[in-house]
C-alpha cells in the first residue's frame, strides 16, 4: 500500500472511529429519557402560573417521579398519611398561616393517594396545585 492508499485508510478508519464514538454518546444521553413511563407534570404556584413538565420515568410512585424531574424542586416532610409537600419550586404553602397547602391532581380528578403511595401510569398527567383552604 502506498502513502496516498494509507492516508485515505487512516482517514477512513477515523472517520468510522469518530461515528462509533459519537453514536455510542448519543446512545448514553438518550438512554436518560427512555423510561417505561411518559408522563406529564404541571405545577400550578400561588399566582394561578403552570409550568409543565415533561417526564419518562420507570418510577412506580409519583413522588420518585418528581425527584426525577430537572427542574422542579419539591420539600415536604414524612407524616403519619404519608409525605406532606411544603413548597415546590421553592412556593411554600403553610396550611397554619392561611390555609395554604399542595393539592396533587390525576388527570384532571383531586388525588385520593399521597404522592409517595400514587401509582405512576403511562399516559397520566399529574398536577401539583398551590390552593387555599375556604370554609364553605
């Protein structure tokens, strides 16, 4: 093989090197959005502003979902009924100062589970809500 034929083989074999390599990195970052669960999360603050999340997950609870997600930050505490959220995205409700609190929302219905015990299902939209109590 001469100089020309082996510059034109070494820049063959870079060039197929470089696509393996690249191919394989984008194989890795897109394997991060590949969970068995396509879910959606809106977060509704104290102003009535939704900001939407959307989330692939193989959680099977709603709460590991949301630590999951870029983005939304979530504080709260353990309770004898299960996680009770305090703030999300740094909103914090306090139930004992106005009657604040975090509502969570499953397609479209009020929440009957916490959010650590809500199944995750695919397809769902979750909504975590910033609502004040009112005596009726």
């Amino acid at each position: 093989m001469g100089k020309s034929g082996w510059r034109a083989w070494v820049k063959k074999a870079t060039a197929l090197l470089a696509l393996t390599v690249l191919t394989g990195a984008l194989a890795a970052c897109g394997g991060k959005d590949e969970g068995k669960y396509k879910i959606k999360v809106e977060v509704v603050d104290d102003q009535g502003d939704v900001k939407s999340y959307d989330a692939s997950t193989d959680a099977e609870v709603l709460y590991d979902a949301l630590l999951e997600i870029d983005g939304l930050t979530l504080d709260g505490y353990d309770s004898d009924y299960g996680y009770y959220i305090t703030a999300v995205n740094g909103i914090t409700a306090d139930y004992d100062t106005d009657g604040a609190y975090w509502s969570v929302y499953v397609n479209g219905e009020y929440g009957s589970l916490g959010v650590d015990s809500q199944p995750v299902a695919d397809g769902d939209i979750y909504r975590l809500a910033y609502e004040v109590y009112t005596a009726q």
